[in-house]
C-alpha cells in the first residue's frame, strides 16, 4: 500500500514483525505476530501490541496513545499485506483482545478498505455468520484472504 508507514523488520520465517512507534510518549517497540490457529485450516491469528523488551512477548492491552494510531494501523497493515505474500494460500484471523480494539480495527479496515480491496477479500463476524466486510457495519472479529 502508498500509505505512511513505519519501517519494519521481519524474521526470517515472516511470521513476526518489529518496528518502532515514535511520538510523545517516546520511542515504542511494536510487535505483530501471525500465529496457527489450531483445528483452522490455513488460518493464522494477527497478535500485535507493545513488545515486553525483555520477554520478547507481546502486550496487546497496553493502551500507548503515541498520537500515531494511523501510522501503526498501515505499518499493521502492510505486514499482513508481506505475510500473506510469502503464504498467499493462508488467512489472516483478526480480533482485538478487547471490544474496544476490536472497533479500532474495524475502523482501520474501514479507512484502508478502499487499497486493502486491490489484494485482499475481508470477511467480518456477525452473529456467528461471516459476511463479505462492509463499513458501518458491526463485527466481531475479521478475516483476511489475498485475492
């Protein structure tokens, strides 16, 4: 995607990716990590937060408010956009680790949805049901598959 966004740093499996969030409250190192969902078929969960430095793990409730939400939300998108590009036959599984996070990335699907349609479908989860992605509408959780 043509968007600003951080540089990122992936390992050599292109499952976790690093970069560094900079704003007010300083320099914060971010982490995204795509895991297998067990009993899925090809699905891999989107974990992201603040990495603990010293664990190596991520902390995906920590509210940062580094006044660069936009920025975060396309450098997240544009690794998804790399994973799935290493392993276009795999979906990527996204829900926030509370409802509120849940609506922010909805809301970034929303404001990136226009380029993230040129290489992905987007599902969201409604009532139990997927459903093709469509703004103004509530989901649960979200689905990501590379055209």
């Amino acid at each position: 995607m043509n968007l600003p966004r951080y540089t990122y740093y992936s390992s050599n499996n292109f499952k976790d990716y690093r970069f560094i969030s900079e704003g007010p409250k300083g320099k914060i190192a971010k982490v995204v990590r795509f895991s297998k969902i067990e009993g899925w078929k090809n699905v891999y969960n989107l974990g992201f937060g603040d990495e603990n430095l010293d664990t190596g793990a991520i902390d995906d409730i920590s509210i940062t408010n580094n006044e660069d939400r936009d920025l975060v939300l396309s450098t997240v998108a544009n690794t998804v956009i790399d994973f799935t590009y290493h392993y276009p036959h795999y979906q990527v599984y996204a829900e926030g680790s509370t409802p509120v996070r849940t609506r922010l990335y909805q809301i970034g699907i929303s404001g990136l949805f226009d380029e993230m349609s040129l290489y992905f479908e987007v599902y969201g989860l409604k009532d139990g049901d997927w459903h093709e992605f469509q703004k103004n509408v509530n989901y649960s959780a979200f689905l990501i598959k590379r055209i």
